[in-house]
C-alpha cells in the first residue's frame, strides 16, 4: 500500500477529505456515508453487501446496489481530478477499496499515538503524556457528527469514542503521577460532562484535587459522583471511590483534630471494614484473553447496574454450541464482582444430557455449600432448602452463574426471590417460562473479533504477519469462538507453521472437525452434546439436511430431505432451533452453521445407508425441479415445455404449501439451485440435473448471473452426455453460448452454438435448427460480421419453424441491432418496434424493456437525442421495478450518450462510469469497453489528454482481448485525435488500423475516418462515434 501525502481524511468531527489541491466535495449524504465506510477501513475491501446494508439497514429498495455504484463512482471521479497521478479509490469485482494509508485516516493516527503512548508507560511517563494530548487533540468533535450511520459505523463510533475516553483517563493519571495536576483537572472535568457515569473519571478528579491540598473540593467530587449513579443508575459508587472517599475523610479528620489527641490508626478499633461470613469466590479461572462480545457485555453490566439494589436480575445467555456462552457469562460476573461483593456462586448444571442433569434439590446443596453453611445444616427436602436458600441471600449482593442449564423448571427453584443479586443462566437451549428480559443469544463473531481471538491465542504478531491468512482461518472456522480457539491453541504449538499453512490445512478439507480438537475439548463433542438428547426424528431431519448442498432452507426443503410430514418437519424444526443447532433467519427460513452442517454431514454417512442418502437428494430435487418449472414456465411464456416434461409431483402437499412461487423465490435461492444443479450431477442424478440447469437459464439471463449460467450448463452438459441424450446436449451447448457471448469469450460461444446446430441439423429438429441459427446471428453481429448476421436472421424470420404461435421471436433484436450498426436505422427501428409490438401482444415484461432500450440506442446513432433518452429510462425503470438487469449497463451507456448530446456532461459522465461498473461486476468486457470509450468522448475538451488517451488504451486493450472489432475501431479513432498534434505519424497509423476495421464491418463510422485521412481540413471528432447497443437476446 502506498502513503500519499497529498490526501488527509477527518473523521474525527465531521467528515472532511483534504488535499494538497483543495477539498474533496463530499456530495449527498448517502454518498459521504460510503466514503465514511471506505475511510473507516483504508487498504481494506468493503464490499458492495456491506455498503448496501450501511445504507439501508432495514429494507434495501431494488436500486440499491446500482445507487452504491452511483456514490461510488461520483467519489472515484472527484478524487481523479484531485489527484489525477494515481487511482485513491480502487474498484474490484466484489467492491471498493480506499488505497490509503491508515495514518492519513485521522482515526486511525490517533490510535496509533495512543498505543505508542501506551508502550511508553512506566518508561517515560512525560513523553507518553505528550503523545496522548498530541492524540487527543485530533478530535474536532463527535466522529462523524452529522452523518447518517448504519450498524457498521455506528460500532466503529462507539469503539473510537471509547478509546478517546480512556485515552483521556490515561492523560489524567500520568498527569497526576507527573504532579501536574492543574493539568489533569480541566481533562477530567471535561471528560465528566460528557460522561457523568465513568467512576474512574472520578476517582481520578478526587485524587487530583485531595493530591493538590484540596480536600474539600475532592470530597465534593465524591458527593457530585455519588449523587449522578444514585440518580441514574440507582447504584452507590463502587469499591475504590468509597475507600479513597473514606481514606480523605480520615485523613481531613485527622488533619483538623488537636494533636494531643491524635491516635495511630492501629491503635483504634472498629475501623475493619468487611462483612462477617462474605464468602470466598467459587467463579471457576476467567479466559485471560477475553476478546469481542462488546454489546452482550455492555447490555448485561449496564441492565444489572441500572437495576440497582431493589430487585434482582436474571440474565438468559443462549446460542449454538461453542459460540461461547460460558466465557462471556465469566466475563461479565467477572466485572460485576465488585458490585456484588458478598459472593459469586457458580455451578454446572449439565443440562445438555438428562442422564447427568443436575436437579435444583443437589444444585442448592451446592450453591448453600459454596455460600458457607455446613453441610449439617442444609435440610434433606427441596422445599426446606429453597427456605434457606432465599434466608442466605436475604441482606446479601451476590453474582450466580447457572451455567449449561437444561429448561425452566431446572433454574426456576434456584433463582433469588430477595432483591440485591443477579443471576447470569447459560444455556444450549431456548428458556422460556422465567418471567425474564429477552435472552442474550450469541452469535458467531465477526472477523474483527475472530481475528483478535485468534491473534490472542496462537500469537499476535504471527497472525499481524499474515492477516489474510488470518481472515482465512477465521472464515474456515465459521467465526465460532471455540474453533477459532482450538485452530489457534493448534497454531501455537507448532512454531514452525504458517497461519497459511493452517488456513490450507481447514480449506476445503472434509475432515475439518478433526482438526478443531485438542485433547478432550473438540468442536464436535460440543455439537454432540447438543445432538444425543434429541428425540429420532430430530435427529433423521438434522443427519439429512447434510444432503441439501447449502446451509440456509425453507420447511419445504427440510420435509423433501427428511420425508417427514410438514407438521412434523416443522415441529423437529423448532427442535433444532431451541437447541441452536439450527436459527431461524426469518419466519419459515432457516440457516445451519457450516461446521454443524459438516458435522450433520458426518453423522449422515455414519448412521445412513447410501439409498437413504439419495432417496433424499431425489425427494429434494423433485420439490425443486416443480418449483423452478412453474417460474420458468412464467418468464419462457410457456417456451419451456418444449424442452422438459416433468411426471407428477411426489409430495404434491409441499408443492401446494409453498405456493405458486415466482421469480423472487429463484433470486431468494439462487445460491441454492445453482448448487444443487452440482450435487445432483456429483450424485448421478443426471437427469435432474441437466434438467434444473434448463430451468434455471432463462432467469439467470435476465438477472444478468452469466457466471452462473456458465457453471450450471457445464455440469448439465457433462449430465446430458452422460445419459446420451442428445436434444439435451443441443440445449446445454445452446445456452452455455448465450452466457459466453455476454462474458466476451466469442469464440468458445461460435464452438458451442455450432455444436447445437449440428446437433439438431443430425436430428432433424427443425424448430431448434432455426433457433439455433438465430444465436450464430446473434454472435456474427458481436463479432463484427454484420452482413452474414443480418443473413442470418433475415431467413429465420422467413422460416416459419422454430417459433410458436404467440411467441416472440428472438431473431428480431439481432437482425435490428447489426442494421443498426451498419447505418439502416428506419431498418432497425421497424423491426426493434415490432419487437416491442410482440412483447406487448404477450404482456412479456422481459421484451418489453429489451425493445426499449434497442430502441433508445438506433435513436442515439440518429442524433435523435430527446426521444432516445425517454426510451432508455422507460427502459430502465422498467428494469428497476422487475428486478431483471440483463443489458443494463448497455442502457446506461446509452443514456450518458443521449445526455451528452444534450449538452448534459456532468450527467453523461456519471452514467458511463455507472454503466463501467456494472459491467466489471457483471463481466461483460464488451460493455466495458464501450463505456471506457464514450466515457473519454463525452470528457473531451473538459480533461487531460493525457486521461482521455489511457481511457481508449483502455479500451482497446480490452476490446482487443476479446476480439470486439467496433469498440477496437472506436478506441483507435479517438487515440488518433488525441495523438493529432504530438505525434501526426502514429495518429495517422491509428486512423488506418481503424478505417481498416470499419470497411470490414461496413459501418458508416468509415465514412468520416476516410474524410479525416484525406486531410485536416474535414475536422472531424470522434464524438460522434457512438457505441451500439448490445443485448442481443438468446433462445
């Protein structure tokens, strides 16, 4: 990573970007919160996900992701003008990175200076008191006051506010230990302003002002501090400021007394302070290295603090196996102790096996003994011993930790009825019935706080050396405390490995739970323990979603795999999620930590035949291949049928809870299908696979999820060669083609169509022969041959096979975008509205949107700039209100070219470089390299030279790669107009190169480079060169 100078970034206040050239304008608010996210993480990648739920934590709108794009973008074109030597904000397929140091991020120089002051303590107290107030002086105010935050911000606010806080306490102390303590009172008063309730801020005013001679003024800093925790928390100050309280009072006392009757303190009695019979702690030894948890652990020492003495707290902790839930309750008693200091009781109650549960008559045999009363006087009956048991606590303040409890009528008996206590219960299980708070349920940590775990217990500076290697084990792990242990406690007794020796060791590796041990302690005994007590249909449903390829599900899902009844299914559910061995993501839906769905795995090969094993994966995909045929029956206006028949249903009664699902149903699944398409080829289901991989095709085309397409077809190609089905294999070929054209790679597409016609040509298919051909059409315009496209498909549309009645051939948008292209646009128009008429006809929303935008783009060519541009955003809206984002950075592309032609620039521009973006993350290299083209043509006159030559290298180079002829020709003519003046021989030579491709091509773009190459005089510019419209559809 590169420091650069020039760049400063406050956060510290508001949020201000300085450079050596001025100020970065920060644009609206969404928009500067972006720019605080990327700040907040300089040199890291946030990712798109990430942006989108900081700006919309609750209900993201359809348009999300292309508005983060929009910010982004702004952001990326306002830092080139400001520091045009070098790209600041990198963008990569998955987000956005900030190439900046994090010392010039003042957050972040902050923290350094305190850490460096830190290490200073004891070794130079001046000059660590020196770098803290150079450190706090960076705050200009509240971090990032005035902005909207979501939950990522807003946890980074809270983390940096508290490390000013302490770091303010810190300045206080060394100040007083330098004798400074004029210095140390303005610090902290300030401090207590602001944060009444810090008692150490206190406790520091009071040894300030008693240190400094004022007595008086330190004994009314006790009373005020008293005064502000009675009122708002209804708590007495704790330990320490009541004995420094104490000792000042002595000490005034002793000062004003005649000296004559001064008597040593040991000489007189009654000045022991203790309470007779305080028992002795029985909380087992605290993780030293405790790490994260930060909001659980607040929200119970704040809820048990402002409950103050008048009643007692229970606290429910929860959460799957290993998410350390007895650590954070240890942590926390740990913290209370001194509130409660009569005693701190802790006991195991078993709850995760009947056979050895603990029950409340022998737990408060236990919980008496640990309070000091002789085992002679407990009582034999439980009703005897809950009598004493509330007699003990009565007049006490005690912490008790119920640790691994089983359910309700366990704990119930134990819990304190005298107000004063607090009681922390842990448990595997959900509790309900106590009459308590909402639970604390534990989640698994995220990376910042599993790296520190890891970090804590393999070694710091190992893992400091390989951060992303640290990321990686953490992510193997699945961010669960207790494997983040073990992987470390692992790590560290071998110190000769890397962290990326033990990344690779858990990547992919299907004994991962054997690694995650040491000694007796194993992340697959704590899932165990959760497992063995479930009743035999719990355990049949979690052994067999092991067979669903993904960790989240629905109950339909779950009733296929299981072949339960849904009632049951449903009921076996809750199971699993009581035990949190499963957690509900939403109602309905369900998600299954990775390493408990491999242990499921693991149980499943263990305890189930192999029939079992398949006769679920078959039940699964049966449910599946109905549900996704209803969809792609939907969008395929009934296409479809003609390529899978599919025999009746085998659980008709899921198929009628479910519902009749449509497209948001296949984007919610996505993952899942796509998945599941590789499962049933690896189980031999092959033809449940290749027949899930045509029925997901055309729904990953609109949604623009070409990747996808690509990986699904391969495997349902290699399934329909496997069982010799040969108008499988034509279908498969046909579609892997469609997915090759958008990614640009031509060739394999030309490889795979010509297969398909072959294919159909040997069958003697003449319905998908036309097809067919229409899709060579379809790769001959791309590909430049634009004559023998519109040959192509003009025949298709004579031939009367290949198309239905009522259906919209798709010959239409390929024959009108290569007229286009080749100049005849009344041609293109005719056949582009007659692809609109069609779409209407059948109330296809796909057409419909697609005819729109083909339509905006023969506009743009025709300089008919107003009309184009209605077209393109009716295009557009359309794609935002349906979700279907296939061609659309093509559309945006054409709406900066519109804009431009209205004199519109600063519009233009955002939209080319939107139009860039989306493509990058698309993959669509073609799309690419026509935004980089028009995006220098619309800059010209406005930017460098220098910034519009590297935009058309760009371009060509990108163009060249996968051989797209027009964007290469475009590049070339706008490289020779910039080259004009400097160097007249390589403009010429550009000029040339161009004029060469566009003669082949036959577009009319060759007219105005032969009047350039006949002499300067003609002037023309390149700007006119605009890009055709892609979006060649496939069938």
């Amino acid at each position: 990573m590169r420091a650069e100078g020039s760049v400063q970034i406050q956060v510290l206040g508001g949020l201000v970007v300085r450079l050596d050239s001025g100020v970065l304008p920060l644009g609206t608010p969404k928009q500067q919160t972006v720019l605080a996210m990327l700040a907040c993480n300089p040199g890291r990648l946030v990712s798109v996900g990430q942006l989108v739920d900081e700006l919309w934590p609750d209900r993201p709108p359809h348009s999300a992701v292309p508005n983060v794009r929009t910010y982004a973008a702004n952001l990326r074109r306002s830092l080139e003008l400001l520091v045009p030597e070098r790209e600041v904000l990198v963008r990569t397929r998955d987000g956005y990175r900030l190439d900046l140091d994090s010392s010039l991020v003042d957050v972040f120089a902050f923290q350094s200076e305190v850490a460096e002051a830190r290490r200073l303590v004891d070794v130079d107290d001046s000059a660590a008191a020196d770098l803290l107030n150079r450190a706090l002086a960076r705050w200009q105010g509240p971090m990032l006051t005035g902005l909207p935050l979501g939950p990522g911000l807003l946890a980074q606010v809270a983390s940096a506010t508290e490390d000013r806080l302490l770091a303010a306490e810190l300045l206080a102390e060394l100040r007083i230990r330098l004798g400074r303590y004029d210095e140390a009172l303005p610090v902290l008063r300030e401090l207590l302003m602001g944060q009444p309730l810090r008692e150490r801020a206190h406790l520091l005013l009071m040894r300030a002002l008693h240190l400094r001679n004022d007595h008086a003024g330190a004994i009314a800093a006790y009373v005020e501090a008293r005064r502000v925790l009675r009122e708002q928390l209804d708590i007495e100050p704790g330990t320490e400021l009541r004995q420094l309280h104490q000792h000042i009072a002595a000490h005034e006392r002793e000062r004003r007394r005649p000296a004559k009757s001064r008597v040593p303190p040991s000489a007189r009695s009654g000045d022991a302070v203790g309470r007779e019979g305080t028992a002795p702690p029985f909380l087992p030894r605290e993780v030293p290295d405790f790490v994260g948890r930060a909001p659980a652990v607040e929200n119970l020492v704040t809820a048990t603090l402002c409950a103050g003495t008048s009643v007692s707290v229970v606290h429910l902790v929860d959460g799957m196996p290993g998410s350390g839930k007895t650590a954070l309750a240890l942590h926390v008693a740990g913290r209370l102790a001194a509130r409660l200091p009569d005693a701190q009781l802790f006991i195991d109650l078993a709850g995760h096996d009947p056979a050895t549960k603990v029950d409340p008559t022998t737990a408060l045999a236990t919980l008496l003994r640990q309070l000091g009363v002789p085992g002679g006087r407990i009582p034999p009956e439980l009703a005897d011993r809950l009598v004493l048991w509330r007699r003990e606590l009565t007049g006490r303040r005690v912490i008790v930790v119920l640790d691994n409890a089983a359910d309700a009528e366990q704990v119930r008996p134990l819990l304190p009825t005298v107000p004063g206590s607090a009681v922390i219960v842990t448990s595997r299980r959900r509790i309900t019935g106590l009459d308590v708070g909402p639970p604390v349920s534990l989640p698994a940590m995220d990376v910042a706080e599993g790296v520190a775990l890891l970090a804590s217990t393999a070694g710091a500076a190992r893992v400091a050396a390989e951060p992303e290697a640290a990321v990686a084990v953490v992510e193997q792990c699945g961010h669960l405390p207790l494997a983040i242990r073990l992987a470390g406690s692992r790590l560290a007794h071998r110190p000769t490995w890397r962290v990326a020796d033990l990344a690779a060791l858990l990547a992919g590796n299907a004994r991962r739970l054997d690694h995650l041990a040491s000694g007796d302690r194993s992340v697959a005994g704590a899932f165990a323990a959760s497992y063995e007590p479930l009743d035999a249909d719990a355990k049949r449903l979690f052994r067999l979603l092991g067979v669903h390829p993904s960790t989240v599900f629905g109950a339909a899902i779950a009733s296929a795999v299981s072949g339960l009844s849904l009632a049951d299914t449903t009921e076996a559910l809750d199971v699993l999620v009581d035990c949190h061995l499963i957690e509900e993501v939403e109602a309905g839906r369900y998600r299954m930590h990775d390493l408990i769905r491999q242990y499921a795995h693991e149980l499943s090969m263990r305890h189930d035949s192999p029939d079992t094993r398949n006769a679920a994966l078959a039940e699964l995909l049966d449910l599946v291949l109905h549900l996704a045929f209803g969809v792609a029956d939907d969008l395929e206006s009934g296409f479809v049928r003609g390529q899978v028949s599919l025999g009746r249903p085998r659980r008709p009664d899921l198929l009628a809870d479910v519902g009749t699902p449509a497209e948001e149903w296949m984007e919610t699944e996505r993952a899942n299908l796509v998945s599941l398409v590789v499962r049933a080829r690896e189980w031999r289901h092959h033809e449940q696979a290749w027949r899930l991989t045509r029925l997901l095709w055309r729904f990953l085309y609109v949604r623009g999820y070409f990747d996808d397409i690509i990986s699904t077809h391969l495997h349902g190609l290699a399934a329909a060669e496997l069982v010799e089905d040969d108008a499988a294999i034509a279908a498969m070929h046909n579609y892997l083609a469609s997915a090759y054209v958008r990614t640009g790679d031509y060739g394999d597409a030309l490889q795979h169509v010509g297969a398909a016609v072959r294919i159909a040509e040997r069958r003697g298919d003449l319905k998908n022969i036309g097809r067919y051909r229409n899709n060579l059409a379809a790769i001959h315009w791309i590909r430049g041959d634009l004559e023998e496209a519109v040959r192509c498909g003009l025949d298709g549309l004579r031939s009367q096979n290949g198309y239905d009645p009522g259906e919209v051939p798709s010959f239409l948008p390929s024959v009108g975008l290569a007229l286009g292209l080749l100049g005849r646009y009344d041609d293109a128009l005719r056949l582009h509205r007659l692809h609109l008429f069609l779409g209407r006809q059948v109330n296809n929303q796909f057409h419909i949107l697609n005819a729109l935008g083909h339509i905006g783009g023969v506009k743009c060519r025709m300089g008919r700039y107003g009309a184009a541009l209605r077209a393109l955003q009716a295009a557009l809206v359309m794609r935002e209100r349906t979700g279907h984002r296939y061609a659309e950075p093509e559309v945006r592309n054409d709406i900066g070219v519109a804009l431009r032609g209205l004199g519109r620039v600063d519009e233009a521009v955002r939209q080319h470089e939107l139009a860039r973006e989306l493509a990058v993350e698309s993959g669509e290299p073609h799309v690419e390299a026509a935004a980089l083209n028009d995006l220098a043509f619309t800059l010209a006159g406005s930017a460098d030279a220098g910034r519009l030559t590297a935009l058309h290298r760009a371009a060509l180079q990108l163009a060249t790669r996968i051989a797209h002829p027009y964007e290469q020709g475009r590049a070339l003519t706008g490289l020779a107009e910039h080259l004009s003046e400097a160097d007249p021989a390589e403009a010429r030579r550009h000029w040339e190169r161009a004029l060469a491709i566009f003669r082949r091509m036959g577009v009319p773009e060759r007219f105005e480079v032969e009047r350039r190459l006949a002499g300067p005089s003609a002037g023309v510019t390149p700007n006119g060169l605009a890009a055709a419209s892609s979006g060649a559809e496939h069938r």
